[in-house]
C-alpha cells in the first residue's frame, strides 16, 4: 500500500466523530449527508442550515487546501466524461434511497447509535465498493 496513512486517517476519524457529536447535540438531527441535500431541497424547515452544511462541505477542504497547504501538492484527478460523473451520482442516489440514507449518516451516524440496519448497510457499501475495484482492476478499466 502506498498510501497507507493511520496517524492523518486517525486524526481525521476523531475530527469527523467529533463533529457529527457537536451537530446532533447543536440541532438534535442527524449528519447523514444524503439525508441534509434531501432536507435542502424539499423541505422549507432547516432549509437554510442544511444549505450551510453543504456548503461548509464544499468550503472547508478548499479552506484547508488553499490556507493551510498551500505549497502541498495533492495528486488526484477524476474523470472528464460527464456521462460517466452523471451516472456514477444517479447511481448514488439510487443507492442511498434503497439503503434509507448514506456512509455518513449508517457508517457514522448509525453504527455510533449501535443500530443494526447501519452496521449491515455498512457491510454492504464496503463489499460493494471492494467488489467493484476487484472488478475494475480485474479488467484492467481505469477511470
């Protein structure tokens, strides 16, 4: 593995456990994210800090990357086919309305509150995602 990082992954899990803590004690909801975009677009409650939470999503890493890192050269690319990017996010979407919510919201949220839909839907997005790299790299498919 050439990208095995344990202290930066461990740093990350304890801030990422810590804020859905001070979320769900400051608001009372939980931070599953498919469930916040959702709760953005239909409901007229919350609206506006559902939106802020999306956008701190977006901002945050941009803050961290352009402030803190600034002479930090990360390597990542992503595709260019847009058909591909549009069908990977209905995809998504898909999945997280069949499971009733997302990684976040079973992976942190609900396996943190013991429930056991979370912890099986959890098993299945991390099979799920091994079986497709196996796949993908199986064939030698690179996106």
């Amino acid at each position: 593995m050439h990208n095995f990082t344990p202290i930066s992954a461990l740093i990350g899990g304890i801030i990422i456990g810590l804020s859905v803590v001070f979320y769900f004690y400051t608001t009372g909801r939980l931070a599953g994210i498919s469930g916040i975009f959702e709760n953005a677009i239909t409901k007229s409650s919350n609206r506006l800090s559902n939106v802020y939470f999306l956008l701190g999503l977006v901002i945050g890493p941009l803050i961290y990357y352009n402030i803190i890192l600034p002479s930090e050269d990360i390597a990542f690319t992503i595709t260019h086919s847009y058909g591909l990017i549009i069908s990977g996010g209905l995809l998504v979407g898909l999945g997280t309305r069949l499971s009733k919510g997302c990684t976040s919201g079973h992976g942190i949220c609900g396996i943190g509150r013991l429930s056991l839909n979370s912890m099986l839907a959890t098993v299945i997005f991390v099979a799920a995602g091994m079986l497709t790299v196996t796949i993908l790299q199986q064939y030698g498919i690179h996106l």
